[in-house]
C-alpha cells in the first residue's frame, strides 16, 4: 500500500463526506488507523470537515496509559480479535453491523470501527461527560451519548446491537457497576448478536503499579481465589453510596454463575497486552 496514493485520494474526495467513509472500508484496518491518526490534534486541513482529528498524547495517555503508535497497534489487533471472533461465533461479517462501544472514552477504538461500517451505524457511550465532550471536541462520526455510572438502560432508546464491546471497562468496575452494566447491555443485544469486553486475570495483581492507587495484593489475591471477583476502588466520590470504579479482576467462572442472560462463547488473549482477556458473550 501507498499512504501517499491513499491520503491523495481521501484529500481529492475532501468535499464529500460519504465517499470518504467508503474508501476507509476499502482500506486495510491498520492503514485506517495510520491515517486517521495522523489527522493530529492541530489538524486543520480538508478532511478535518469529515474525519475526527486525533485526540492529543496526553489525552491518550490519561485513558488508556500508553499512546501514538505503540497504541495503535494495540488497538488494531484488538479490533482484529473482535472482527475474528465475531465472524467466527455469529458466521455473519461485520460488515455494516450496528455497534456500540460500551465506555468509549475519547473514541479511540470507534475510529477504527469505520473499516467495518459506516458512522451511521457507530455508537458510542460513557458515563464521563469529558469522554463524550473529548469525541465531540475532535469530531468523532456516530452516535455519542453520555451513559449513567450504573445505567438502567442505554441512552439509545430501543435500538439492538449487532456487537457490543467494551475495551477496560469491565477491567475497572465494581461488582455492582459490571452487573448493572451487562443487565443494561442485555436489553440492548440483538437476539443473535455478540458481546465482546475485557477481562483481568488474577496474575494482575503482580503487575499492579501501586503508584497508581495502592492495593492489598493478598486480599485481591484472596477475593478473586475464593468468589472470582477481586475489586480495589480508587479515590472518587461515590456514585448511589458505592465507588464503581477501581481495578478489578475476575473469573470466566464468575460471569457464567452471576451475570444472567449471558452465556460465554469463548476467549481471545495477546502476548502483548496479556493483562486484558477478551470474553465473547452472547445472550440466553
Ligand atoms: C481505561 S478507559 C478505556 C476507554 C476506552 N474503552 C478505550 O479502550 O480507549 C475506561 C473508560 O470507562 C469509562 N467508565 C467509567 N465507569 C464506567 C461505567 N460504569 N460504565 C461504562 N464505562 C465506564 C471511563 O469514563 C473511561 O472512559
């Protein structure tokens, strides 16, 4: 592949905003993400109309711990999982599917999302009002709404998704906020469509930095051994008397026996990031 021949076309059709989204879906997923990602945070040029423009470093950092390139990969052969395994449990193509990024942050992985349809199709939900102003801000294509902390319901009315994914969220929330969560996400899955979120294995709690928030290593040890769950809030005001955010681990066995509605499909897991599982789920 060409980036110079590539980017030259996209500039040609800067005028038209459907085009574009087209020739994205022509182009191999990790060239979608080079040049969406070298539309930068100054980017002022004439795909700005139409493209979002990258979110900062330090925006990238803050989210998701790492940034530029060494992230796009992580976030490319992740969406790849997702595209693998989503063909492989449904036998249907991702291809125009209606998908929602369950926490979605500043929209890193929504960008990505435009190989496999167009943004009409693309939601985006957070419960962190920043997240959703950070995607508006860079002009993220799709639907983007601010989600509750322990949500009822997703704020798309009656809309079901073909795929639901959730990328270290469910690495971060309490009992409570993961259950809530995923009875939300229920009502919201199509009858025949796939969830797809990450998990952390026990063996996090040795890789835990605790310059982040300190944990008891041995209690987490403990918990996740004994009830398959493991949860260490960090310090946030509390949302309904409860912290739903933190670091967490839990067990494939945990989600079988409490999350109701839910039957687990299989996992995917990379050498690179070996700390977030994906779980394929789909419903009852
Ligand atoms: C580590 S970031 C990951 C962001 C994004 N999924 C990504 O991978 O780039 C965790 C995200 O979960 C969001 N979040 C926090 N509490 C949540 C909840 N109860 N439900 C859904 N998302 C939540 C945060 O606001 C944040 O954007």
């Amino acid at each position: 592949m060409d980036r110079e021949l590539v980017r030259k076309e996209l500039d040609a059709n800067s005028h038209d905003g459907s085009r574009l989204y087209q020739i994205l879906r022509q182009l191999p997923l990790d060239l979608v993400g080079d040049l969406l990602l070298n539309l930068g945070p100054d980017y002022e040029g004439p795909l700005r109309r139409h493209l979002p423009r990258m979110a900062s470093d330090e925006i990238q950092r803050n989210w998701t711990g790492t940034s530029g390139y060494h992230l796009l990969q992580q976030s490319c052969a992740f969406v790849r999982s997702i595209e693998n395994n989503y063909r492989n449990f449904s036998g249907r193509s991702l291809q125009d599917a209606t998908i929602l990024d369950y926490g979605c942050g500043w929209g890193r992985l929504m960008r990505l999302m435009y190989k496999y349809t167009d943004p009409s199709n693309l939601y985006g939900c957070d419960p962190w009002d920043r997240s959703i102003e950070i995607c508006r801000e860079s002009g993220v294509a799709g639907h983007l709404a601010v989600s509750d902390y322990l949500p009822s319901t997703l704020p798309f009315g009656d809309l079901k998704f073909d795929l639901i994914y959730a990328f270290s969220v469910f690495t971060h929330l309490s009992e409570r906020a993961a259950a809530t969560a995923m009875s939300a996400c229920r009502k919201a899955i199509s009858s025949d469509g796939i969830m797809a979120l990450t998990i952390r294995p026990p063996a996090y709690w040795h890789a835990h930095q605790d310059s982040q928030n300190v944990v008891d290593r041995h209690q987490m040890l403990r918990d996740h051994d004994t009830r398959g769950f493991a949860f260490t809030p960090h310090p946030r005001p509390a949302v309904d008397g409860d912290v739903t955010y933190g670091d967490t681990s839990m067990s494939l066995d945990y989600i079988e026996r409490n999350w109701l509605g839910w039957s687990v499909l299989g996992v995917d897991w990379q050498l690179h990031d070996p700390y977030q599982t994906v779980v394929f789920l789909r419903p009852d």
